[in-house]
C-alpha cells in the first residue's frame, strides 16, 4: 500500500528573529575567556538585554540537518576561508510573539507572547570571533538555527504553575525594563550529545526576562509581528555541568569531555547528533529539539 511520509515544518512562519544573551552565568564565563585581563561583564550588560538581529530564513524545525558551516577565520596565523572547525551548540529558549505591538511594557508580555519553543542557535565559534568586531555575530550564527516543532503556550505554563520570580537585578533597571509579575519561568532543560547527557539546567536562573526582552526589542518605537521569533541566548547555570554551550563545557577546547562510547570532544564533529530537552514539572513537555552535522560541501 501506500507509504505516508512525514514532513518536517515549522510550527509557525518565522517572520523576524532576535536572538539576546541574558544568562549573567554564560555571559560571565566568555568574559572570562576572551577578556582575562579585564571586567567579565561589559559596562553595559546589567542595564539592557544584549541582542543581535538573526536571519529567519535559517530557523529550522527540529530534525532538520545542520550542515557544517564554512568562514573565513584565523587558522594557524593566518586568515583563511574554510569549514568551522569549532562548531559548537547553544541551549536557549525561545519566544513566539502572537499579537503584533510597540513599546509593549514588560508587564504585559502576555497580551503578545504567544507561546515558547526550545532553541538551539548553532554557532561557528571560529568564525563568530573573526567577524563580530565591531558590529557583532553574522555568518558564524545564520547557517541555522533548530527549534522544537510545536509551540508551548503560555497559558499552558501558567496553568503548570510555571512563572516564579527571576533572579534580583542589580543596578534596578530604567522604568521600562520594569515589571510587577514574576516573569521568571521554572523550566527543566537538558543537553544530550550522541546520547550522553552533558548540561542540566533551569531557565528560572536567567537574569534577563522574556518580557523585558520584548520590552527592550521595542522600546525605540520597533513593532513586533505576528511570527516573531526571540531567543534567550545560552542558558548556563553556575556549575560546570549547568553549562549550555560547548565552549563553556570544554573551556575553549583546553577540558574535552567525555561521552558514554568513550569518545572525547571539543567541539562538534561531523556525525554528531544533539538533543535539546524542556520540561515543566510532569506535565508539560517540550520534546525535543534535534540536529544532527553533516559535513561541509
């Protein structure tokens, strides 16, 4: 008889995508690698939600292939063009706006948020380090971007008892970053990396809110659409193992890690399948959000 093939989609069309860096842990940690000598964190990082603007063309739903990205990079002293050889992963979660707005304050973030998915902002590390001075990630971020293939509404996690108080921020942020709710979201999250679980940890510890980064991203008078797309950036806890990013795990390459077959890594090779997992309590799961790296044409 006939076969029924399964096609993959996104659950929603994406029609603009942000992506923030509001973990202080994962912000802290590349500090400390690419600025030893100096602060951490930059001046500016605990007055705003740090953001760059991605391409939504290249957001994926779950179980799509990630082909191994090429760049030009510094390689053995050198500038050259080739495949990365740093290929790394970022557990994030994201945002999909469902009710278009400007200056939308952060308190009301449920009046335009409609739901959440797991994120995985694949990145180039070695070409990301050659490109993102002075204007930021590009190439080393746009080759693909993987997300779970349904979309979690709020209303469900509000349901779950999901919303708690985000960690204290200080200094207090200017008023429009302000907000009375808790929007800070008790969420489990796992990495698995060919099998072997290498992060746990929980979304609750984000310094930055979901609203307040709808709250900045509109702040200047930018709407928002129906079918935007925002991401966390990596969400890192303060133990190794709450890590959610290669780069953090491994320290730059200097600790491999060591999976379940015995083998070690880096960073990513070809072959290598990732699995992003989120859940609230027992009751509201994400699924997972998978990616497996195909060479480099």
């Amino acid at each position: 008889g006939d076969v029924a093939i399964a096609e993959r989609r996104n659950p929603f069309d994406v029609a603009d995508y942000v992506d923030f860096y509001a973990s202080e842990h994962h912000a802290t940690n590349l500090g400390k690698m690419f600025r030893p000598d100096g602060d951490a964190l930059l001046p500016n990082w605990k007055h705003l939600p740090v953001g760059y603007h991605g391409r939504s063309g290249t957001v994926v739903v779950s179980g799509t292939p990630i082909t191994r990205p090429s760049g030009l990079a510094l390689r053995d002293g050198d500038v050259q063009f080739g495949p990365s050889k740093t290929l790394d992963i970022e557990l994030e979660v994201g945002f999909v706006v469902g009710r278009g707005g400007s200056r939308i304050r952060p308190d009301a973030a449920a009046d335009h948020v409609f739901g959440v998915v797991l994120l995985n902002d694949w990145s180039a590390r070695d070409v990301q380090a050659y490109e993102y001075q002075p204007l930021g990630p590009h190439l080393g971020k746009s080759f693909g971007t993987s997300i779970s293939p349904w979309v979690v509404t709020l209303d469900a996690l509000r349901e779950a008892g999901a919303f708690v108080s985000p960690p204290k921020q200080d200094p207090l942020p200017a008023d429009y970053l302000r907000a009375d709710q808790p929007w800070g979201i008790n969420l489990d999250l796992s990495i698995e990396l060919n099998g072997t679980a290498i992060s746990r940890n929980n979304f609750s510890g984000m310094y930055w809110t979901f609203a307040q980064m709808l709250a900045h991203m509109t702040a200047n008078g930018a709407p928002v659409r129906v079918g935007d797309l925002y991401g966390s950036g990596t969400v890192s806890g303060a133990t190794k193992d709450s890590r959610g990013s290669l780069i953090e795990l491994t320290w730059r390459g200097s600790e491999r890690l060591t999976l379940d077959d015995g083998s070690t890594r880096a960073f990513l090779e070809d072959g290598d399948r990732v699995v992003l997992r989120g859940s609230v309590g027992a009751g509201v799961g994400f699924g997972e959000c998978a990616g497996t790296i195909l060479a480099a044409p």
